[in-house]
C-alpha cells in the first residue's frame, strides 16, 4: 500500500478510536434502534440503475477532494442535493470523510430530512463494521466499499454485514488484479478511473476493466467523466451508471450543470 493509501487507513483508524469512545457500538446500536432506522425503507440504488433507458447519473455533493482541495466549501446539501433531484439525477453520492472530502454524515443525514427521496451513496475509507452502523443510522441506500482497503474476507464480511443492515454495496476497483473480489457478492461495481495512489486519471480503465467483469454485474464508472460524449463510451461497453461529483460542483449552480449534461447524454 502506498503513502497516501497509508496516511488515510491510518487517519481513519484515528477517527474510529474517538468515536467509538464517543459513542460506543452497543450505542449506536441502540440509536438506530430507537430511531427505527432498521424499519425504514431506503430506495435501491440497484433499481434506480437499472431501471434507467440511458446511462444514469449519480451527481456527487462533494465540496472538497485530495487533488483540487476545497472546491465549494459553502455548498449545502439542501440546495444542492434538491436541485439534483429536480434535474433528473439517477441517485446522489455523498463522501462522508472530513479529512479528504469535507464531508459530514449528517450531509446524509439532512438530505433525507428534506425529503429527498432517490438513493443516497454512502462514501468513506470504510475499513471497520462500525462505519456500516453510521452509513445506516445516516440513512444510506448503499456504501462503498473499497478493495485496495480491504482484505478479502474482510471485504466479505463488510458486504454480509451491510446485507443485513439493509443496505446495498458498491464495490470500488481500480486494477485487474482486484476482480477476486468480486466473490464478495457486491451489489454492483464501481470501476475507478483514478489510480488508487494518485491522481492520474484515465477513462480507459474503465473500457479495459469492463470487459473482464461479468455480464450481468451492474458497472458504474467514475472519475474523469467531464463530458456527455465520455458518458456516451460508457454505455456500449455495459455501464449504467457514472458518478459525477467535480464537474458540477465547480459549476456555479450545480443543479443546472447536471440538467445540461443530462440533456446532451440523451441527444
């Protein structure tokens, strides 16, 4: 694993040692219980997907990322996240890590306070089943879940324990080398067009990857995909679904940069 791979694990491990002395699991546990999170319905990501004629967009609320830094820090989820919902967003991720991305689980959280009701993608380094119980308590459709993190059977028992908390898992792969874990009966594929340990960004990843990845798993790309026409390669090799984040959130109306991309996906 690289440095910048390293400093994150090891700043996440930070992170969940202070939370878990600030709200234990047995805790969080109860909350969500309490809440009746474990009863409430999220909407599939998965059918969302699948049932879409053209190629989905999920439109990313991310104001800050590792390579540009802050990009919207004033961005708030309740305008944004409405407005990708009325200009004909598939679904809408949402990194939760501070650190790297800016993000806050109550992004989530207020997003669906406000009523919107397409999924919600649930992104963070997750390494640690304490990170599902705050993805569900948020209110998530689906985590991802990230191979080069992970360790297979880790992996594996990550996916059974999302499952069982009622949540779908998209599986993020950067290289080849990671299609074994596909054994990890993940809902749906993420094909990272970033390399895993840097910033160098090439599309063709996700045209090479799709053709070692089975019929039938659903294939979402992201990263790289600034235009309609990089959009429209996606679809002919099997993908249904692009994750879109930067684009429109450098745009000065986020909402509106996403309806115009959509506009010109369907010509």
């Amino acid at each position: 694993m690289k440095d910048i791979l390293e400093a994150i694990v090891a700043n996440k491990q930070k992170e969940l040692e202070q939370w878990k002395q600030y709200v234990p699991l047995k805790q969080l546990y109860g909350i969500i219980e309490y809440e009746g999170a474990m009863k409430r319905e999220v909407p599939s990501l998965k059918a969302a997907l699948s049932g879409s004629s053209t190629i989905g967009v999920i439109a990313e609320f991310v104001r800050k990322t590792p390579a540009l830094g802050w990009i919207n820090k004033d961005a708030k989820i309740r305008n944004v996240g409405a407005d990708y919902a009325r200009y004909g967003a598939t679904a809408i991720s949402i990194p939760t890590d501070f650190t790297y991305f800016g993000g806050y689980d109550e992004f989530v959280q207020e997003a669906r306070a406000i009523g919107i009701t397409l999924p919600l993608l649930y992104k963070n380094y997750i390494i640690d089943e304490y990170q599902l119980f705050q993805a569900k308590h948020a209110g998530a459709s689906a985590v991802m879940l990230t191979a080069v993190l992970l360790e297979l059977e880790q992996c594996k028992s990550l996916v059974s324990l999302a499952h069982r908390l009622g949540m779908e898992v998209a599986l993020e792969l950067h290289t080849a080398e990671e299609m074994d874990y596909l054994a990890c009966n993940a809902d749906m594929v993420v094909v990272n067009n970033r390399k895993a340990c840097s910033f160098e960004m090439d599309i063709n990843r996700s045209l090479e990857l799709a053709n070692l990845l089975p019929a039938s798993m659903l294939k979402i790309s992201e990263g790289g995909i600034d235009t309609p026409e990089t959009a429209k390669q996606l679809a002919p090799v099997g993908y249904q679904g692009v994750i879109i984040g930067e684009l429109f959130m450098q745009a000065e109306n986020p909402g509106l940069a996403l309806g115009e991309f959509i506009k010109k996906l369907k010509e």
